[in-house]
C-alpha cells in the first residue's frame, strides 16, 4: 500500500510538472492569446490562413512551420484556422510524446 501511495504521488507531481512546463513561465493569457490572433488577422476575416499564422509563429518554430501546420494547426485541411481552433491549440509537444 505504501508504494501504491508513492508511485501516486509520483504521477501526481509529474503530471503538474507536465503542465507548468507546457504552460511555461512565458504562457500567455487567453487574453493576450486573443490579441495575438486579432493582430495576425490581417484582412479581418476572423480567421487565419498559413501567412497570417506564420507571422505570429515564434522565431524557434518557424523552421517546422510546414510540419506543425499541417500536423497541429490545419489538421482538416481546409487552409485556414478559426479564432475557436487557435485559442484551442495546445502549446508544447503533441499528445502522445512526439
């Protein structure tokens, strides 16, 4: 039982460690997230194709940028991602571990 209650613990502080290194120090608020995504809306059209998007893609991603669109960012294909899609997308590795 005792070890049960360890390895619990143990999963328990990994997975909140998980969380604040996907979050980060440097997360941003849904607010600031929202003023990300109207800033990058060039045309207003309350949605945003792979140029808009790659101008508010950090420096560090820009080098998978096809990868991380196609894979993460317009997993649908239709070219283009909605406000709702943005602010869902989950920062940090895919699920999974990849």
């Amino acid at each position: 039982m005792k070890i049960m209650t360890i390895l619990a613990g143990i999963t328990l502080a990994a997975g909140i460690a998980g969380q604040a290194v996907a979050q980060g120090p440097g997360a941003m608020t849904p607010e600031q997230r929202e003023a990300r995504f109207a800033a990058a809306d060039k045309n207003a059209d309350k949605k945003l194709d792979k140029a808009e998007w790659l101008s508010v893609l950090p420096e560090e991603a820009k080098a998978m940028a096809d990868q991380i669109w196609e894979s993460r960012v317009d997993a649908d294909g239709d070219g283009f991602i909605t406000k709702d899609q943005f602010l869902a997308l989950r920062m940090g590795p895919p699920r999974g571990g990849n």
